[in-house]
C-alpha cells in the first residue's frame, strides 16, 4: 500500500475517486482529470480492475458451462467472488479518499505502466 503521489490536486477529488472504481464511469475522471495525477492513477487503476473482473467472468462461464458438475458447483461460490470484488471495490474507494492506494498484484503493477 502506497502513499498517494503529490500534484495538482482537483476540487473534486473524492467523487473523482469513487467514480474510478465503478466500472465504465472510470472513463470520466481518466478524461476530465488530466492534472491531477493521484486521480489519473485511480481511473487507470478502476479501469484495469474492470478489465481483469470482465475476464475472469468470461472464464468462470465458459468453465461452468461446459462441465456441468463443475458448473453445478461453481455457482455455489459465485455469489461469494461477486461479495470479494465488491469488498475490494469498496476498499479501493476508502484508501483513495483517505489520500492512499490499495495495491492489488498484478492489476497495480499493470495499471502503472498506462
């Protein structure tokens, strides 16, 4: 976990913020909030998020539909991996309001590259 990096800070961070982390209204602060840098990381961050759940979505159904005994019992745990990204959704939103970054391996260390 990361502290959040200084530069121009905008007046409405912490809706920017929020806003990162709800799938596709990431697209706003990405393009609305040039200058701020720690918003730019959020956006980018939310978008990659978005990306790696959407695939691991694709996965999860083309697995449980094409094995059905598998597919009986994946959709016991889904309703659990859908609790998981909306906990760890909601703790990005906290760390980044509270001027911090929740590092998630592998989506951070992507979305820094962007």
């Amino acid at each position: 976990m990361a502290d959040a990096t200084p530069g121009a800070q905008s007046s409405n961070r912490n809706v920017m913020i929020v806003l990162s982390y709800l799938w596709l209204l990431a697209l706003v602060p990405l393009l609305t909030e040039k200058d701020d840098k720690e918003v730019q990381w959020h956006a980018k961050h939310g978008l990659v998020l978005m990306i790696a759940e959407v695939f691991i979505w694709i996965v999860i159904s083309i697995v449980l539909g094409s094995i059905p005994l598998i597919g009986c019992i994946g959709l016991l745990f889904t309703p659990l991996l859908m609790l998981g990204e909306l906990v760890l959704h909601v703790m990005c939103i906290v760390k980044g309001i509270n001027g911090q970054r929740l590092i998630v391996p592998g989506i951070s260390d992507f979305a820094n590259k962007l």
